[in-house]
C-alpha cells in the first residue's frame, strides 16, 4: 500500500495545528462588570459579582461546548452555567479581577453565537 | 443495477478465459476497484466530511460550526453490500474552526473490503486508504432568531486528494464547491446542501459528480430544554443523492437516529436505495452507518 507523501503530509498539518491551539490568550480585563445575585433556580454560587448573558442560536447541547470554550478562555471568568432552553448563560466573575463586558461579548462573537444582552447591573 | 452485475460477470467471465488485459495480478478484483469502488467511497467522503457538528444529519452537511479553536473528532464505521463485493469503510475526520465562521475539515477513509468471484467461488479480501477529501467551510449568512434557533448558509471549497494506494484511489486530485443551509427552529432542523466534484481522473468513469442531501430533524426528548436537561434524542430522515454526468442517478433514503450530549454525540443510519440508475459504478444494496463524535 503506497501512501501519497502529499496527502500525509495535509493530514499531519491539519491535525497538528488542531492539537496545538488550546484557545485565545487570557485578554486584559478591566473590571467593568459590576455584582449581580444569580438568578433564582441557578445552580452558579460564587464569592464574586456575576453576570447574565442572553444568547441566541444555541440549537443543540452541543452548541454549548462553543460557548464555554470562549468563556473560559476569559481572565475573570471562575464558573459558567448555560440553560439551553432559554439562552440564558450565568457567569461567575472573579472578585479581584472581573471581566469586562466587551471581552464577554468577544467571546461570545468567537463562540459563532449571537449575544442578545448583558445583564450585569 | 442490473447492468452493473452483468459487467462484473463479464469481467469474471473474460477473467476465466485468459483475457490478456485482465489476466495478470492487478485482475478484475483491481479494475472493480478502480473504476467503480473508488467512485461509491469518493461519494461516503463527500456525504461525510463536513456533517461533525451536534445537531446535525448523519450522512448529510450542516451550517453549524465548532467556534474558533475548537475540535470536532468523527469516527465513523460504515458497511454496505454491493452484489459481490462487501465492504467496511472508516472514515476519520477531524474538523478544526479556524474561526467562528471558517473551518478546516479533512476526511480519511480506511477501507476493508470482500469481493467474492461467483465464477470461480473465490473471495478476496484486502484493505487500503481511499480518497482523502479536505474541505473549507465559511460561513456567509447567520440568522440567530430565538435561543435555540438559527438560520445558517455556508460555502463548502476543497480537494479529495489522490490516497496513493493502488485500488483505492482515484489517482487524481479532484475540487469540490457547494454550499449547505441549515434551520433550526424548536424541536425541528433542515438541513439541505448541494455539492460538485470535478473529476480531473478522465473517462467514463471520472465524470463531475453533483450530490444533492435533504435532512429533517425532530427532537424526540427533551420537549424543552433546560440547565439540566443537556442531552438530546433527534429522529433522523434524510434523502442522500449524486448525479454523476455519465448519467449515473442514485437516490437514498436514510433514516436515523442520533443521541447528542454537550461532549458527544453516537448515531445510527440505514441507507436504502429508492432510485439507481447505474452504468458505471456499483449499486449499493444498502448501506449501515454508525458514527461517534466527540467535541473539544
């Protein structure tokens, strides 16, 4: 069986560029998101301030690996809880160094969703 | 399908009777594979490739994508009968989000094969690498109308690439475009997409193919979703069909089932012919799929 060298080789670069991407660098936070008590029925606990996402899109439970992925990426973000069924997404943010709401937004854009509003009053 | 039997009882036949062109080792278990087995995988890859996303069709493409920096790992195992000739296909494909709207998509299929000569009661097995299909996906409309609904349309661009191993391969490297549509609204999905394959092999054989899929989808459970109910069950129905310009015409139906978590997703199909008009490729009697994907 003789194997085209070319065809190895595209196989070998498009594996080794998957494995080695682990997400976005952490980005600067500036800790515009203030406290929010989670909403009632949520299972998120959280010393910090939290904050509510409204996405849309999420069509399947798979969908929510996307989003999660991106959050996490987030410097600030501690705990995310998604409720598929409303696109409600529940954040708990870091005390000392919360996230901002344009870097919840990026991740949000990174994740191929449409973000509807921040609650995070 | 008719006419396809009577071509291979006629290579047999010639086989038998010490036709020079067919007497050596490469035999008419090579030439099947060449100019008709090579076709029947290059058309798995095209329905497979780019269908790895969550909610999707089993053997149809979908709109979705993973977000950028994400992985989508399917594996597959794929086993159809075509007269004589059993096969067991392998597709692996791994799909990479470049970006939230663009992904990398590239297909490797293994294939394990049984052709059985009814002129001389021999069965030969052997394996090989078919194909390979790398495909781009970008992304050009994105309608997010509810929580869980969306409208999508992407552009699918790409190679299936020359395997090298001799009997699997179409030894050429043949472009691809299409474009894939999904909406997904409540318990309901459709998904409907229209690929073409230029075939730079030549020949009767190696004409452009143009495979048209229709997928519908309905959430079985949960009704609604919710924080704690992630898991899904979707009843699959699909029609898969390719339209080779030589004048091959084959339409399946393909029912399905497919249990989707947040990390992965396990389904289940079976292929059946409704139309085939073949001259020159096998008819597929049936094709039976499973397929494991796993989301990173």
């Amino acid at each position: 069986m003789r194997i085209a060298p070319a065809s190895i080789a595209m196989a070998l670069g498009i594996a080794l560029a998957a494995c080695q991407t682990t997400g976005p660098p952490p980005m600067r936070t500036t800790g515009d998101v203030t406290a929010q008590p989670s909403a009632a029925g949520q299972t998120i606990t959280a010393q910090g301030p939290t904050a509510v996402l409204w996405v849309k899109g999420l069509a399947c439970p798979g969908c929510i690996v996307n989003v999660e992925r991106q959050l996490k990426a987030v410097e600030g973000v501690e705990h995310i809880e998604v409720d598929l069924g409303s696109g409600r997404v529940d954040i708990a943010l870091s005390a000392e160094n919360p996230a901002s709401r344009q870097q919840l937004r990026d991740a949000i854009d990174k994740s191929g969703f449409t973000l509807d509003r921040i609650e995070a009053p | 399908m008719r006419s396809t039997k009577a071509a291979l009882r006629s290579i047999a036949l010639r086989r038998r009777e010490g036709d020079a062109a067919l007497g050596d080792t490469a035999g008419w278990a090579v030439m099947l594979s060449r100019f008709q087995l090579a076709i029947v995988l290059g058309v798995g890859a095209l329905a497979t490739a780019a269908s790895s996303h969550a909610q999707a069709p089993i053997n149809s493409n979908v709109a979705l994508q993973p977000s950028t920096g994400g992985v989508i790992l399917r594996q597959q195992l794929r086993y159809f009968e075509a007269g004589d000739v059993k096969a067991f296909v392998v597709p692996t494909t791994i799909l990479y989000g470049l970006r939230d709207d663009l992904t990398l998509i590239l297909t490797t299929p293994l294939v394990f094969r049984e052709v059985h000569d009814p002129m001389t009661g021999e069965t030969r097995r052997d394996s090989g690498v078919a194909d390979l299909t790398f495909l781009t996906k970008f992304r050009v409309f994105r309608d997010d109308f509810g929580p869980t609904e969306t409208r999508r349309l992407s552009l699918l661009g790409g190679l299936e690439i020359r395997s090298g191993d001799t009997g699997f391969t179409s030894d050429s490297y043949d472009p691809i475009f299409g474009g894939v549509f999904t909406h997904a609204q409540g318990r309901h999905a459709f998904d409907a997409d229209l690929l073409w394959k230029f075939n730079t092999a030549g020949g009767a054989a190696g004409a452009d193919q143009m495979k048209y899929d229709v997928a519908y989808l309905y959430r079985l459970a949960p009704e609604q979703y919710s924080s704690s109910k992630l898991t899904a069950l979707f009843g699959v129905l699909e029609l898969n069909g390719q339209y080779d310009m030589n004048g091959d015409h084959e339409l399946f139906v393909s029912p399905g089932i497919s249990y989707v978590t947040k990390r992965w997703t396990l389904e289940g199909t079976i292929q059946l012919p409704i139309l085939q008009e073949l001259d020159h490729r096998l008819a597929r009697d049936f094709v039976v799929g499973l397929s494991f994907r796993i989301r990173f």
